[in-house]
C-alpha cells in the first residue's frame, strides 16, 4: 500500500476559525482533512452540518473525509456530497443498509468508507470488504476527543491488513483515536494507511513527519 497519510480532525481544532485550522493542516503535509459530523443521537454531542462542510469547502484543496456519526446515514448522504465531502465515511452500526449507502456514495463519484466502532468485530464487514475504499477503525468511543487509544482496537487492523492481502483488495485502513506520539508507532507498525488525529496534533503533540 502507499505511505501513510495524516488527516487530520476539525473536531479538535477552533471551531471559531476553521480557516485558520485548514492552513495549519495544509502546512503540516496533510493528505486529507477529517471532518466529524455528530447527530446527538447516534452519538451524543452534535457538531456541524452540512452549512459549514460548505462554507469551508472553497478554503482548502485538500479531500474531505465526511465522517458520520449519525443515524440513517442514506438519508444525508447527497446532501454531505453536495456540501463538499469526497469521502463519505458511515458506521456499520448506525444502519442497516451498508450495501445501499456504499452504491450511493459510489453513483456520485465519491468514495465511500466504513466504520467501526470499538465493540464491534472486524467480522461484521464480510460482505462490505470488496465494495467500500475504506475501512475506519475507531480507537476510542466516537463522540469525544481526547480520549486515550484502545489497544485491542489496534489488532483489528492487523486483522484487516490480512483481509486485504488474502482477498486481493484495495481498501485502505483508517484509525481514529487516541493517536498521539506514543501510540502512532503502533499505529503504523499495524498497517494504518490514514491516521486521525485531533488534539494531539492541534496541541502540536503529534511530531511524526507523514
């Protein structure tokens, strides 16, 4: 697979000026930027929306990664499109029509992933493995920043890289959690192709060159 890629989270960042956080991300080397959207039902805060995917689209070139963490994802998926997403990132547990999500993101042109939360076993994505371009395997309860990684989390993308290899497929692995300089060399060493991170890196405690 390519060399890992740093995308990292707004959710961390100063939500008074995402401009300025953009140009940070941008300076760091960045390969994308990782957007959470919170529903306060799937989990419990809420965030942004689709008004300020918007307004912030024309402010960077880099690819944004629309994570949801909302309930019946089908639903919103156009309008996150429409808003600026190149990824649209969805849970596996927040519907049961993964399959009809994936062939949405994908007749728009985008790219389409899914993710995990922590109690729930690589198993589940059987079926979904040869259709989506990315698995996101969460390393901490979604919701919150600043949470501290989970270890057993990482075997999942061991367990993944595996997967990949013994089927012959192309998705790339995505963590977001936890990822700080202590942690990210397990991170790596695991096979992460795309690492989150939030408030290490807006703290400047995250110095691994992508």
């Amino acid at each position: 697979m390519s060399t890992p890629v740093l995308s990292p989270s707004l959710l961390s960042a100063d939500f008074s000026d995402l401009a300025g956080a953009l140009k940070v991300i941008e300076s760091a080397g960045s390969g994308a930027v990782h957007i959470d959207v919170m529903d306060g039902h799937f989990v419990p805060p809420i965030t942004y929306g689709q008004p300020v995917i918007k307004s912030i689209r024309p402010r960077t070139k880099l690819p944004f990664d629309v994570h949801l963490m909302i309930e019946n994802p089908q639903s919103a998926i156009d309008s996150f499109i429409e808003a600026g997403a190149d990824w649209i990132t969805f849970h596996y547990e927040a519907t049961a029509h993964s399959d009809l999500c994936i062939q949405k993101i994908h007749a728009a042109g985008k790219k389409a992933g899914v993710a995990i939360c922590p109690s729930t076993p690589v198993s589940v994505l059987e079926n979904v493995l040869p259709l989506a371009d990315l698995i996101l395997v969460m390393t901490v309860n979604p919701g919150w920043g600043g949470q501290a990684l989970i270890p057993y989390c990482v075997d999942k993308v061991c367990e993944l890289v595996s997967l990949r290899k013994e089927q012959d497929l192309s998705f790339k692995i995505s963590v977001d959690g936890g990822v700080n300089q202590k942690t990210v060399s397990d991170v790596l060493a695991a096979g992460t192709d795309i690492v989150v991170s939030g408030s290490s890196f807006f703290k400047g405690e995250l110095s691994w060159k992508f």
